[in-house]
C-alpha cells in the first residue's frame, strides 16, 4: 500500500519506489477522483524512459453528511435553514432531504 504525497496543493504527485510488476495499490485518494499514472523501470543501470500517461477514476460514492442545519430567517408561520454542503464524492448533488419532526421546547409553549 503506497499513500500519494501531499504536494502542497489540492494535487497529490507522488512516486512510488519498488513497485512490483504484480501491481501497488494506492491509498488515500477521494471517491470520483481522477488520477494519471506513468509507470518506469529501473535497473542497476538506471531508470528507463516513462510509460504513456494512463487516466482512471476512482469509484463515485454517496455525497458526505451536510453540515448541521442552521437557521437563516423565521416567521410566526415558517422557518428557513441553511446550510454547508458535505462533499459530493465525485458526482454532482442533485436534492437534498429535510426531515421535519414537531417537538416541544422545554419551558415554550406550543
């Protein structure tokens, strides 16, 4: 298992030293992200020329949790929330679920 680097950026570059030809497995990449690898060989001559780029995406997966609803604005007949978007994991958001349940507040009446 072999982690990319942080390059300082949202990018991630990294090499990956004794690779097997069997294959390397690369960890902590996001869900939908592409990556673009080139694969070299080495030999106690030295390192050959590098492969043609190779393009994959990671598998997409359900978006993150939003963050906890806030309110933005109330009347005596309605409330709006808001909210931060939790990450989409490699596919747009499309529609958001609210789910309402009426409660009692301690020491309000209703």
């Amino acid at each position: 298992r072999h982690a990319l680097l942080d390059a300082g950026d949202e990018r991630k570059i990294g090499v990956i030293r004794n690779a097997k030809p069997s294959g390397v497995e690369i960890v902590g990449l996001r869900p939908g992200q592409p990556v673009a690898c080139r694969v070299l060989a080495v030999n106690e001559y030295g390192e050959g020329e590098l492969s043609d780029v190779a393009d994959f995406l990671t598998d997409i997966a359900p978006p993150e949790a939003p963050g906890q609803p806030q309110l933005a604005e109330r009347t005596n007949f309605s409330i709006t929330l808001s909210m931060t978007l939790g990450v989409n994991n490699g596919d747009d958001i499309t529609h958001f679920g609210i789910e309402v349940e009426e409660t009692t507040i301690e020491g309000v009446r209703s």
